[in-house]
C-alpha cells in the first residue's frame, strides 16, 4: 500500500465494480467475441471484434462513449445494439459461471462490515449487470445499496456518488477503484479516493492523485484498522 498519511475513519466504503471487486476479463473475454459476431451477423457493424484489451481499456467510461471509442464510425442503432447484447450476454456468462471476483474480495468485504462500516457499490455499468454479479457472487447480504449510471442516468460518476452521499446521508467515505474517474468522484465529493493498481486496465499515470493505492484488495482492512487506532 502507497499512502501519504492516515485517512481519516469513514462511515462507508463506495466500490466500483470492474477493475475494482471483478476481474472483468474473466467475463468480457467470451462476450467481446460473441457481441461483435452477432452485430457483424445483423449487418449493423461490419469491422472485426476489437481485442477484448480495447473494451478493457474502456472499463471506468459510460457504455456510450465506450461503443464511440472502439466502434469508430457505427451508427447509432449499432450502439444501441452493443448495449443490449453486451448485457445478455453478460448476464449469460454470469448465470454460467463466468467472471471471478479478485482474490480476497469476498472475504475482506465481510470483514470490513464486520468492523462496522457500510458497504455500497457506485459503477458506471447498467443496473442488472451490476446487480448480477452481486447476485451471482453471493454478496447482496453484505452491501447496503448499489448504484448505477444505468439505473440513475447519471453523466458522470461524481453526480452518481453525490447521490448516494444525499440519499444515505454520509458525510465521510471512501472511494476505492480503478480508475481516473473513481479519484474524481471521490475529490468531487469531498471525500478521499483509494486508487486500486491490481487490474492494469488504465494507463500507469491513471491514479496519480489518489490520496493512497492499494496493490491487493485485501489492504482495505488493514487501512481501516489504522483510522480507527487514529481516532
């Protein structure tokens, strides 16, 4: 763990989710290649399947800036399309098995409620993704609630994680994730922004003004432990 200073003890801990709690390309591999053969199949968007690295890269972005990105020149009944088939076929690999969480996440999110802090997910995916693989994961019981841009159509993640802090009324938290856009969500907010190094789908100067960086999940705890003895 890469930290200036002890942050200071806060009352919950907002996750995104790719990058962050999934390793994403455990899922994405298979429905990158499934998505692009269906569109090309449709006539709606007739290039090769971007390497899946291309759709990783994106992870962090709204799905229409993502499709913008590596579908250059597709028409807007293509996105549209990109949209729905990337969320049946997420939701098919998740109901098959597919997709594994980083290792220690299910087991260190456990012991952080258990240290009395609530748990909440912030992501710019679509509301069933993110609810599925909760679902799948065996981790509802352990998360008071889960936001979405999909859900909330938000713009950007700061107005997503502005409207959890309103709606929960927390005054102090901590966002942990990936990338550029989680530490500013996190600055947005006035709260600090723990930048997570494990995933690589960014680019390496991505969490330069995250106020720490962890290289496991698993440091998560010990962070907490080291506010609370600050107290």
């Amino acid at each position: 763990m890469t930290t200036g200073t002890t942050l200071k003890l806060p009352e919950a801990l907002i996750f995104d989710m790719d990058g962050t709690l999934l390793e994403t390309e455990t899922l994405l591999t298979g429905v990158n290649q499934r998505l692009f053969d269906t569109l090309r199949e449709e006539g709606l968007y007739m290039e090769e399947a971007p390497p899946v690295s291309a759709l990783l890269s994106c992870l962090g972005m709204l799905l229409e800036d993502i499709w913008k990105t590596i579908m250059p020149g597709s028409s807007e009944e293509a996105r549209e399309r990109a949209d729905e088939l990337l969320l049946q076929y997420e939701i098919e690999g998740l109901a098959a098995g597919e997709g594994e969480l980083y290792p220690g996440v299910a087991a260190t999110l456990a012991a952080l409620k258990e240290k009395g802090v609530k748990l909440f997910v912030a992501s710019n995916g679509l509301e069933q993704y993110v609810r599925k693989i909760v679902e799948h994961k065996g981790l509802g019981h352990l998360f008071t609630d889960l936001y979405s841009a999909g859900e909330y159509n938000t713009s950007s993640k700061v107005d997503l994680v502005a409207m959890l802090m309103k709606k929960h009324g927390l005054t102090s938290a901590w966002m942990v994730g990936d990338r550029s856009s989680d530490i500013e969500a996190a600055h947005g907010n006035g709260i600090a922004g723990i930048g997570c190094v494990y995933a690589g789908y960014g680019k390496p100067d991505e969490l330069a003004k995250a106020d720490a960086v962890i290289a496991r999940f698993e440091e998560l705890a010990d962070m907490l432990d080291q506010a609370k003895a600050a107290v």
